[in-house]
C-alpha cells in the first residue's frame, strides 16, 4: 500500500499559482526593453517631432499616471516623496525658460528645437512619476530593474559585435513604424581601435549608460549568491555591461566607473571589495588578450588628455558659453535652441544647461539626481533587510554616474542616458516609498510631509468609501 507524505499530499493539493496582472511594473519594464534595445536613431513615422518609441511610452506612462491619480482603486500610490517633488519642479523649470524664450523672438528652427525639448522633458518627468508611485513593493521593483540588467546585457552583445566582429545588429533591428534619424555607422574610431555604440547615438553615451548599470548588475549577481540562488547569469551579464565600458573607448566611462566604486566600497563588505578588485584586475587582463590596443589606448586618454585635440577646442569655447550665460543668466535663452551644428556644441552639460536653461533650470537639472541620491541612500537607511539596503546603495552609485558624466558630454541631447537616468529616478522613489511603508507609523522617522501626506490620503479614501456605500 502505497504511504502518502506530507511532500507528496502537498503537491497533489498544490495550489494554482496566483496570477500576476498588468501594473506600473510592466509598464516601467516595457518601456526599459524599448529604451535600451531599440536603437536611438530609430524614431516613430508619422508625427511631426522625432519621437523614440521610448519616449511614446513614456508620455503614455505619464497618461496612466494621471488618470489612474482620478481614482483610488488602481493600485496606484498617492502623496508626496522627494522624488515626485522634484520631478515636478523640474518640469516647472523646464516650462518657465520654454515661456521666457518664446515671449520674445526666436528663429523658427530654434522655437521648433524648443518644442521638441519640452515634449521630451515632460516625458522624462512622467515617466520617473509613473515609475514611482506605480511600482508597488520591493518584488515589482526588482522585476523592473533586472529588466534593466538584461537589456543592457545585450546591448553588449550587440556592442561586442560590432567591436570585435565588426557586425552591426542594429541594422537589422528595424521595426515596423519606424524610420531611422540617421544612416551613420554605429562602429567609430579614436586612434587605432574602434569605439561603439551598440544601441545609443553615440561611444560616449554608451559607455556612460553600461557605468550606469553596472552596479545594479553587481548587486544582483552579489546577492543571488548570497542567497544561495543561481548567480551566473547575473555574472554573465555583468560581464557583458562591463564589456561596454572598454569598446566605448571613453574617458567619461572611466570617470564614471571611478565615481561608482568610491560610493559601492564605502558601502560593500570588506569581502565584498576584494572581490571585486580581483574582478576588475582579472577583467583588464581578459581585454588585454583579446584586443591588445585597447587598454593602451584607454591610458593614453588620460596620460594625453593635454595634447587631445577635442580637449583643447572645448576650452576654447567657454569664452563663448560665458558670453551667452551673461545674456540669459536666470531662465537661459531657451532649452534646445543652442543645437549643433549651427552653434558650437560645449560638450558639457553644465555649461550648456547654463545657456539653454540658466540658472533656475540648470539648479533643477542637477536637484533631479541629488535627490534621486537621497531617496536611494534614504531606503537604504530605513531598510531592516540587507537585501534592499543593497539595493539602495547600488541605485546612489547609479544615480551619481549621470551627474558625473554631464560634466564630460552634452548628457541631455542623448536619448538613452537621459531616459536611463529619469527610470532610475522613479526606482529610488519607488523604493523609498516602499520601505517607508513597511515601517510602523510609530515611532518612525520618516518626513513629515510624507507622514502628513499619508494621513490626508488615508482620510481621502475613508471618506471615498463612506460616500460609495
């Protein structure tokens, strides 16, 4: 007579896997995938401005936002955060200089660039508000960001190819819909090697965009192994984001790189940081095999940065940057009407939010990921698992790369990084508000406008109820 265990009574009275629904979590991974593997020259057909399909999403995500705030049955998260506050003052900075440049004259190609520019910048703003009051819980968040990890892993390949095989995949990553912006090789050169740029506009963007996922791929792998889960698929594409920072042939990625491991090694174990120095030393070692150039050429960046000739040329510009600031210094001349070629590009964000934007947009531009810094360092702190206070300190080290990198490159006139930043963003927010409700309501320490804001939207939805019955 065959004995029944308590093992096999429970999988003969297994219960259905309870079914996952459509939320701010696949909304925020959909536009991730979009963002990351499709292409940056490939844009909509069949609207006036040069759209990606990523910032379609995204201004779709920015609908749903808003219309799912009209009700309190969606799941939807309500009040303030740090986060949605400075999103908020960013697009109010974005739309004051988009008034003040407008109230006066403009070329009809620059007022044409300044419309373009406020329509991506409101997407940006809906989608890191999407991202962060439609992401619910910790689980949810983490399905959007290894979202994130996979699709920069095959940005390496695709960026691996192209270095190594001189195979361009993105010629054939052309979806219905869409038309191609430019026909210009994604494969260029600096000295002897290549440098690529996978899916992005640009080697620059590239390598900045792979610094930024680095950590998070690292956090993955780190913690998938503590937790006694398989943790070579994270290894794999840790590897193959790494990889991107070497074919990207970029100073701004090594900077990049440098400004992360500072906030990780204060963060990680003792352990944790002999680890990864050995992974860094064994990585420099596989590039030195397979492409033996490439590190010479990544040390003579900076061992020559004096003689570089872009170097020298941007320096030369600054006198014209200063000309400008002076003219506009509050409000600027106006978002994206500094475009090139018509104007010299100042290959540095800083100083060209100081043009476009002055002194209210560019205060903006860098409180976006301060605060984004903040909210992540904040999860961190309030965390009582270690999990997630690894998680908060893998987005910091994220969130430092863009404001690092705005000082090497023109950050905003790319549309992967920026929109990479602005997910990211919504994360920290997502997050933050996350564990702050798993804390009790007693004897916490959370600010007191989210504790305010908590108590109003708990009265809101009681009086809700009360007048629906």
């Amino acid at each position: 007579m065959a004995v029944t265990t308590p093992g096999r009574l429970m999988g003969i009275m297994r219960l259905p896997r309870q079914q996952q629904y459509a939320d701010g979590a696949t909304l925020a991974s959909l536009l991730a995938a979009t963002l990351l593997v499709i292409p940056s020259k490939m844009v909509v057909r069949g609207i006036p401005f040069s759209l990606t399909l990523a910032s379609v999403v995204s201004l779709i995500a920015a609908m749903c936002w808003f219309c799912a705030q009209l009700t309190t049955n969606l799941g939807v998260a309500k009040g303030r955060t740090p986060v949605r506050t400075v999103a908020f003052v960013y697009a109010l900075a974005n739309i004051m200089t988009y008034g003040y440049a407008n109230a006066g004259y403009l070329p009809s190609d620059e007022r044409g660039f300044a419309d373009h520019r406020l329509v991506l910048a409101l997407a940006l703003v809906g989608l890191a508000i999407a991202v962060c009051d439609g992401v619910r819980g910790v689980d949810r968040l983490d399905r959007v960001l290894k979202t994130i990890v996979v699709a920069g892993a095959i940005m390496g390949v695709i960026g691996s190819c192209q270095f190594l095989l001189d195979l361009d995949l993105t010629k054939y990553l052309q979806l219905p819909g869409l038309r191609p912006t430019s026909l210009d090789s994604a494969v260029l050169s600096r000295g002897a090697q290549n440098r690529v740029a996978s899916t992005t506009g640009h080697p620059i963007e590239f390598g900045v965009v792979c610094a930024m996922m680095l950590p998070l791929a690292a956090h993955y792998g780190f913690n998938a192994k503590e937790e006694g889960k398989p943790a070579l698929r994270w290894w794999i594409c840790t590897a193959l984001i790494g990889s991107g920072l070497f074919f990207s042939v970029s100073r701004s990625a090594v900077l990049c790189v440098v400004a992360i491991g500072l906030v990780l090694f204060l963060g990680w174990p003792t352990r944790r940081r002999l680890q990864a120095v050995l992974a860094a030393v064994a990585s420099l070692a596989v590039m030195k095999v397979a492409s033996p150039g490439l590190t010479k050429t990544i040390y003579n960046l900076f061992a020559n940065a004096g003689q570089d000739s872009s170097v020298q040329v941007r320096a030369h510009r600054y006198t014209q940057a200063a000309n400008e600031i002076r003219r506009h210094l509050f409000l600027g001349r106006g978002a994206g009407t500094w475009y090139y070629p018509k104007y010299n590009a100042f290959d540095n964000q800083y100083i060209m939010s100081m043009v476009e934007t002055g002194l209210i947009g560019t205060a903006a531009f860098i409180a976006v990921f301060v605060v984004g810094m903040y909210a992540a360092a904040r999860a961190r702190y309030m965390a009582t698992d270690a999990r997630t206070r690894d998680l908060g300190l893998a987005l910091t080290a994220s969130l430092l790369v863009p404001l690092v990198g705005a000082a090497t490159f023109d950050l905003l006139a790319f549309g992967t990084v920026t929109g990479l930043a602005f997910l990211l963003l919504g994360c920290t927010g997502a997050l933050l508000r996350s564990v702050a409700e798993t804390v009790p309501m007693e004897g916490d320490d959370r600010p007191m406008a989210w504790r305010i804001s908590h108590r109003i939207d708990t009265v809101t939805d009681a009086l809700a109820r009360r007048v629906s019955h």
